[in-house]
C-alpha cells in the first residue's frame, strides 16, 4: 500500500511530515530521512487497530463490522 506524504522543514529545525489522507498521522525527524521513517512507523500504527478499540467505538450504537478491501 502506498501512501503520499507531505514533508516540511521546520521553523526549528527538522523536518515535519503528515499523511492527508490519514487524519491526525503526523510525525517528525532531524533529517529527512528519519521523518520518513518515522512516519512510515506512524502509518503501520495508525492502520493497526485492535478488534477490542473496534469493539469499544461501536459499543451501544447500531452499527457493525464490515470488512474491506482496497
């Protein structure tokens, strides 16, 4: 799975980068290629939710599972 990122060097220093596509995934890196890498990290975290967070969210709505593929 691919993903586009935006990567900006700080005012600080550094560089930030975030996944449009992936609200709230953002991370950050002194060069450009520790930023990658860490949000290359933040990504599989961010995909890797739990069955038992699933459960909580939808716990006491009329809502259920549903499983997909892209």
């Amino acid at each position: 799975m691919k993903f586009k990122v935006i990567l900006e060097e700080a005012e600080e220093g550094g560089y930030v980068v975030y996944v449009p596509s992936l609200p709230g995934c953002v991370s950050q890196g002194e060069t450009r290629e520790e930023a990658i890498e860490n949000i290359r990290e933040a990504i599989e975290v961010y995909l890797d939710i739990d069955d038992a967070q699933i459960e909580t969210e939808i716990r006491g709505k009329k809502a259920e599972v549903v499983e997909i593929s892209v």
